[in-house]
C-alpha cells in the first residue's frame, strides 16, 4: 500500500500530513504568526525562511 507525503503552505502556516489507505498516519502543523505580528501582516521573505525552517 503507498504512503503519501503531503506538504502544505501558506502565508503564515506549514503542514504536512501523512496517508496510507484513506487513513491519516501522522500530521504537524507550524505557525510563524507571532513573527509576521510586529510587521501588522505577513512578510514574504519571513514568511519563506521560516517555512524551510518548519520542514528541517
């Protein structure tokens, strides 16, 4: 049976997810909200550092 791998990213959040069968096998889920606050919204260059940092 295949297990699948499934990264998400958005803005301020990385998730991943893991599947075999229909059947979720493990997941994480990483905010970098509080580093975006001081900013008043989302920075981009933040955002994409700390999106490689959740996925190490």
């Amino acid at each position: 049976m295949a297990v699948v791998l499934g990264i998400e990213t958005s803005c301020d959040e990385t998730g991943v997810g893991i599947v075999s069968g229909g059947r979720l096998l493990g997941a994480a889920l990483s905010s970098s909200m509080e580093e975006h606050a001081r900013f008043g919204g989302v920075v981009p260059e933040i955002a994409a550092r700390a999106h490689l940092e959740s996925l190490v």
